[in-house]
C-alpha cells in the first residue's frame, strides 16, 4: 500500500513524541526512534544500545518464534553490524579497507557493461519494469563483481534477497539459502585470491594498528559477504527505483532535471530524505533501563532505527521548524550514524548515480506507463521498496555487443574478469601470503 511517509511519522511524533512504542509482528514490542537527536544517541552510545541482538529480552526469554518471518534480520551472526568495540573495529576496518579499494572509474565501468546488456534485452520495446528489468538485477550483478560471485551464486541470490527482506514466511528459508551459497566462494578465495572483496576479506591486513587481531575466519567473512550484498543489493535497488519514480511521474524534481538546474546526484540526495531506500534498521538493545525522549526503555528492549522518520522530524534543526530538504543538504541520516554509518556510502552513490544516468542515456523520456495506477510499494518495514515500477520510453536499438544479453543475466555460465579493483590489490594481497601462488 503507497502511503505518505512524512505524514505517518508527523502523526506519531505528535501522538509519542521522538519514541513510539510499536509492536512488530506476532506482538513483539519494540521502540521506533523517530527523533533525530534521539537516533544520534542511539547510534553514538554503544555502551548503553549495543548492536548485539544476544542481548534482547524477548529472544532471551523465549518469547519469540522460531518461525518469527524478522528472525532473519536481528539473528546474531559473526559481522560487523552485530558486534561493538574492539571486534567491531577489527571487522569494519578491514571492510573499509577493501572497500577503499573499489577504484570509482572502473566501477563506473562495471555498472554500465551490465547496465548495457540490460538494457539490451527491453530498449527495442519501449518499455520495462524499472525494478524487475534494471534497478534490481543490475545491484545484484555489481555486488557479484565485488564480492567475487558467480554469474550462477547470482542466479540463485536473486529470488532470495526480496524474500529475506520482506521478512515473510519465506525469509527463514531464504536466509538459509544466501548463507549455503556464500560458503563456497569463500572457501575457494582461501587457497586463490582474487581481485574482490571477498579475497580482501580473507587475506587482508586486519592488524593495521598493533592490536594483535586475528584474520577473519570462514565463518566471519560469508557473514560479512552476506551484510554487505544485503545492504548493497537490497539498498541500491530501492535507491535506483525511488529516484526513478520521480523521474517518471514528472514530479517537480523531474523537471528540475530536465531544465538543467539539478544533477541526478541532487535528486538522489532529495530522495534520501524524502524516501530513503531503507526506511528502518533493526535494531539496538538498551543495556539497562534508560530514558529516551519522553521513554523509558527497559532493559533489554529492542530499539528500531527510524531513519525515514528521522529524516522527517521538524527538530533536526534545532529551530522547531521542518528541516529544510536542499538539493545539496547531505546531512540526511539514510546511511546511519556513528561507529555503525555504512562504510559503503561512495561507493553506492557511484553505483546508483551510474545507473540512473545510463538508463535515462538510453531510454528516452521514459514515463509512467499506467499513470492513473497507484504504485505498489511492498510491505516490509525495512526497505522503502516498489515491487514494480512499469514505463514505456522511446524505443532504442540495441549496443550490437557481440555478447548475446542473456549472457548478462544473474545465471550466465561464466564470471566476466572485469573487477571494480585495480591489479595492485591483488598484488598486494599475494604478497601479504607468501603461501598462495598467482
């Protein structure tokens, strides 16, 4: 169901104030933080909400499900998004060190040949669903070049990563599926590095300040593989389509762009205010009875990131009036905050900005096919997703590649050797283990 987000979270920040207190489903309570100050504290204070879900009363009690469809979501796992302090840095700074890594012209690159063969199998139409045809597979295809997957792990990943998000009764399942499949690349980049994450991962150095910390184990790296193609994938897709959406429903914004007196770049920022592609994060677990807002949280209460609503409140900015949303106004919260800010934001910006202007280079003055439908956005509370986004365009021919299209889709029988890494990070990585071999 389409609904208006900022009218939502204005409903119940003046019913609750900065910290409502919901319930998920099955009757599981929680807290959603919908005040801006209030997310920052939650995000700063590891101390007082810790990100380790081991921690939360309901799932200690034995008051939630086996078969709870957001289990998936909150399930303690060996990454940096469920761990504090020293493990924390430990498995972040060698993600950031990798990531540092991605060379922005040849993602560019990356984005477009996929992009291309996409675009490839629809633009003679003149139309596509922007999401089923484009926004969604083309995020999985980059996170395969950068996590070092398979055309065919890419296959199988495809159908699963909405069905874990949407947290139906599906996800249980899904989440069992991701993980069996990261465990192989995994345990091949161990003996063969090669030039992705997944290989940094496994042998890069984590001890880069003298602490003495161990590399990462099998373990710990397919569940920083299965963090970051989740958050990358799921995050880009809905990134991609909701900038989309105003492009083709003509919206202010829209024009803006075509009169030259915007970027896409500036669109996508509006966007992350007004509709971010992840709208909630779970969660924080308060360590010991804390008041927030106008709460009192108990102790091990789990407390729901609302980065939408944060983005919403009229007290960001400290005069009590609605935060002026500037087409150059970065200060969103759509990445998070604090130790836990997504590490990847330069790099998904590359991907989406990439992708929106490929699209449109070749697609011409797309627009809403079925104008007098109303949209569908899907029902999870996590990302802010469309389940389709149906335009029609002026027709296009083809690239004339002599790769046939298929060929790029998630299944496709070979991996491309094109990398978002240049040579020197293999190099590197051979010579931190003498043991392995080019």
């Amino acid at each position: 169901m389409e609904y208006e987000l900022s009218g939502l979270y204005e409903t119940w920040r003046k019913e609750y104030g900065p910290v409502v207190p919901i319930e998920l489903d099955g009757g599981i309570p929680a807290f959603l933080v919908i005040g801006r100050k209030e997310l920052q504290q939650v995000c700063a204070d590891e101390h007082l909400y810790t990100p380790d879900s081991r921690e939360w009363s309901e799932l200690k009690e034995g008051r939630v499900s086996d078969a709870w469809p957001l289990l998936p979501q909150v399930t303690y796992r060996e990454n940096a998004r469920f761990m504090s302090g020293a493990e924390h840095m430990r498995l972040r700074g060698i993600l950031e060190a990798g990531l540092s890594q991605a060379d922005s012209q040849l993602t560019r690159r990356v984005v477009e040949q996929e992009a291309d063969r996409l675009i490839d199998q629809f633009c003679e139409s003149g139309r596509a669903d922007i999401v089923a045809d484009y926004a969604a597979p083309l995020a999985l295809l980059v996170m395969l070049r950068l996590m070092g997957l398979s055309h065919e792990d890419g296959q199988l990943l495809l159908p699963a990563i909405p069905r874990l998000l949407e947290g139906g009764e599906e996800s249980q399942r899904a989440n069992e599926e991701i993980l069996s499949i990261l465990q192989r690349p995994v345990a091949a980049r161990r003996h063969r590095p090669e030039k992705d994450l997944t290989s940094w991962l496994i042998h890069g150095p984590v001890d880069r300040h003298g602490a003495g910390w161990p590399p990462l184990s099998d373990t710990e790296v397919a569940n920083q593989a299965w963090l970051t193609i989740l958050a990358g994938a799921g995050g880009c897709t809905n990134w991609i389509a909701n900038v989309m959406e105003q492009v083709v429903r003509k919206t202010a914004l829209h024009e803006l762009l075509v009169a030259n007196m915007a970027t896409i770049d500036q669109i996508m920022t509006v966007t992350n205010w007004e509709n971010p592609p992840v709208q909630n994060v779970m969660g924080r677990y308060a360590t010991q009875d804390v008041s927030l807002g106008n709460c009192l949280i108990p102790q091990g209460s789990m407390l729901v990131l609302g980065l939408a609503g944060a983005s919403t409140d009229p007290k960001a900015n400290g005069t009590g009036e609605r935060i002026s949303y500037t087409l150059t106004n970065e200060s969103h919260p759509a990445f998070g905050a604090g130790p836990h800010e997504c590490p990847a934001d330069r790099l998904a910006k590359v991907i989406v900005r990439t992708a929106i202007d490929h699209f449109l280079s070749r697609c011409r003055a797309p627009y809403l096919e079925n104008p007098e439908q109303p949209l569908d956005w899907g029902t999870s509370i996590i990302v802010r997703s469309l389940t389709s986004l149906p335009v029609a365009f002026t027709p296009s021919a083809r690239t004339g590649r002599d790769e046939p299209a298929s060929s790029s889709t998630p299944g496709a029988s070979a991996r491309s050797g094109h990398s978002l890494f240049p040579p020197q990070m293999l190099e590197q990585l051979i010579s931190l283990s003498p043991s392995i071999t080019d």
